[in-house]
C-alpha cells in the first residue's frame, strides 16, 4: 500500500470550512484513498473514500487531483465536536491486507 | 445491531501473566483484525483475518495470538504479558471489496 503524508497538526474556527490534506505521491492506480477520525479515545471512524472522483457524503468531500498524488479532505462547518485525529490512508481495492494508518492529522476546531 | 462488541474495556495484568480479550462482531463481515494503539501515535496491526479458519499477521504480531473458528468472533491471546503490551487494543471488521472498517470502543490494557 502506498505512503501518505499529512501534517501532524491543524487549526480551524468553529464554522468555518476545514481542509485537510494528504500526499500519497506513490500511488498506484487500483488504490483508493480512506479517510477516518478518531476523537479523544474513541475507536476510529469511516469518513469517506474514493478512487479518482471526487466525492461528497453527509460528513465530508473528498477532493482528489488528477494525477491522484494528493487529495483533500473537507469538513465544509467545521464543529467544536470535528476536533480529532483525522488519518489519510490508501489501500489497494479487494486486498485482504487491512488498513495501514499512519499517524494522521491532529484538527483542533476553535470557538 | 451492536456492530463490534470488545470485552473487556478495562484490563490490569501482572508480567507473566496471560489472557483473552474478546472481539465479536453481527454484521457477518468476512475481514476482522486487531489493532494496538499506544499514547500518541497511531494505529498498528497486530492480527487479521480474512474468513473463519484463516488469519494472518500484521505490523507487530509477536507476542499475540489469534483464531478466527467463526465468522462473528476473533478473540486476541495475550501469551506471556509484557510492560510493553500496554496499550489500547481496537478490534475491527468489514465487509469485502471496499467496505470500510467498523472498530469497536477499545480495551484499555496495563501491564504491570
């Protein structure tokens, strides 16, 4: 699975949009890009995925460029309850092999 | 449904000691693994399975021990604890194909 890079913190104000991003220069080209967040403890949870598209659901975008080597991710109202360690992953369609999470971004939303 | 059930949340051991920590799951996902988490970093992969009777491992396998008997279950064995298995422990599972990853609440395990 490719290596993605993102920078180990942001800010962001409450209600303002959050963009987060991530590097996956390696990438090949049946490899889709995850994206999850983990508040305080908590066990990580699904945001969104995509190939090559971009793609929207009721949490977030996900903005992926056309050479598919960097992408980012868009908490459109960021809330004081966004703040999270938010991972950037990319993993091979139909692999047995698990996701592999780095050490993701640290959001901390601002009232 | 509850989804990814751990047990226990909370576990105090004694060096040298063993156990189990349990791991169920009612959305007959075929993918289960174990992931550890220690303060401040990210999660690693310790165990995975990818149906009942087949398992594999992942990043940091050593010193754990998993089966997979039934689809629904994929308890993590602790052989001989060590100080430095304390950690959080995650469990999760998914669906084929692209699905995304259910993880459970964590079991919080010190070793003493």
């Amino acid at each position: 699975d490719a290596k993605t890079t993102q920078p180990p913190s942001m800010d962001c104000a409450e209600g303002r949009a959050a963009n987060l991003p991530c590097n996956h220069s390696t990438i090949s080209g049946n490899e889709y890009v995850y994206w999850y967040r983990q508040i305080h403890s908590q066990g990580p949870q699904y945001i969104i995925h995509g190939l090559k598209n971009n793609e929207t659901n009721e949490m977030a975008s996900l903005i992926i460029t056309e050479d598919r080597k960097s992408s980012t991710l868009i908490l459109p109202h960021a809330t004081l309850r966004d703040t999270a360690v938010y991972y950037c992953i990319v993993r091979v369609t139909g692999s047995a092999r698990q996701l592999t999470f780095g050490s993701g971004t640290q959001l901390t939303v601002l009232p | 449904n509850a989804g990814v059930t751990q047990t226990p949340k909370f576990q105090v051991l004694k060096t040298g000691q063993s156990m189990t920590l349990q791991c169920a799951q009612d959305m007959n996902h075929e993918y289960m693994s174990w992931y550890r988490q220690d303060p401040g970093m990210g999660l690693r992969l310790i165990h995975y399975s990818v149906g009942a009777g087949i398992t594999d491992q992942g990043e940091v396998p050593n010193g754990y021990n998993v089966s997979r008997s039934t689809t629904e279950d994929f308890p993590l064995r602790l052989l001989s604890a060590a100080p430095s298995q304390t950690s959080v422990y995650f469990c999760a599972s998914r669906p084929g194909g692209t699905g995304e990853l259910f993880f459970g609440e964590g079991s919080r395990l010190t070793v003493l």
